[in-house]
C-alpha cells in the first residue's frame, strides 16, 4: 500500500525555519522523483519544490528560490523541505508527492508563520 507521511510542521515566527519530512512507502523510492506542494487557505494547491531521482536536479517555485531546500534521503524513503526565513506567506499545509505517477495525497503538515 503506498502511503505518504508527511510531518515537521509548526508554528514558526518570520524570519524562523522549519524542516519538514515525508516518508514514503509502498513503491520503490527510488526510482521516482519527490514534489512538495501546499495549500494555502483559501487557494488551490501549488507545487514548491521538485526533486529528479535519476540525476538529483532539484527545481522550485520562484517565490521560494533561494529560501527553500529540497532534499531525499533514498536510504530511508523519505524526502525534506528546509524552509528559511519563514515568512506570513508561507503559511499553507505542505504535502509531499511523486512523479511521475502522483498517487493519494497525504494528510500534510500544517505550517504557520506568525508572531
């Protein structure tokens, strides 16, 4: 059963960080490349950051380059988001996904920028 948990949300002041994580099982990890994206409240979801398998080339959403940092750890199936110097705007529930083949979403990881 493929299965997606994501986890490491939290309220974080601006300016603050945050790491979020999302294990994957039930496919081999592998050979897919990871997505994170969230849902603000009231807006549709978008994509924040990719992650290529074969060749590691990671990509991301203009309003988060250079803050952002997508990263996967094949050994233990899971992939992270390193969110530096958090701002309001970023408050939304983060998921994570694969590709190709997007498969059912997880519960996400509430993140709050706020002071």
């Amino acid at each position: 059963q493929v299965q997606l948990v994501e986890s490491g949300g939290g309220l974080v002041q601006p300016g603050g960080s945050l790491r979020l994580s999302c294990a994957a099982s039930g496919f081999t990890f592998s050979n897919y490349g990871m997505r994170w994206y969230r849902q603000a409240p009231g807006k549709e979801r978008e994509l924040v950051a990719a992650a290529r398998s074969l060749n590691g080339i990671t990509s991301y959403a203009d309003y988060v380059k250079g803050r952002f940092t997508i990263s996967s750890d094949n050994a233990e199936n899971t992939v992270f988001l390193r969110m530096n110097n958090q701002q309001p705007v970023n408050t939304a529930v983060y998921y994570c996904n694969r590709f190709p083949g997007r498969v059912n979403w997880g519960q996400g990881t509430k993140v709050t920028v706020s002071s």
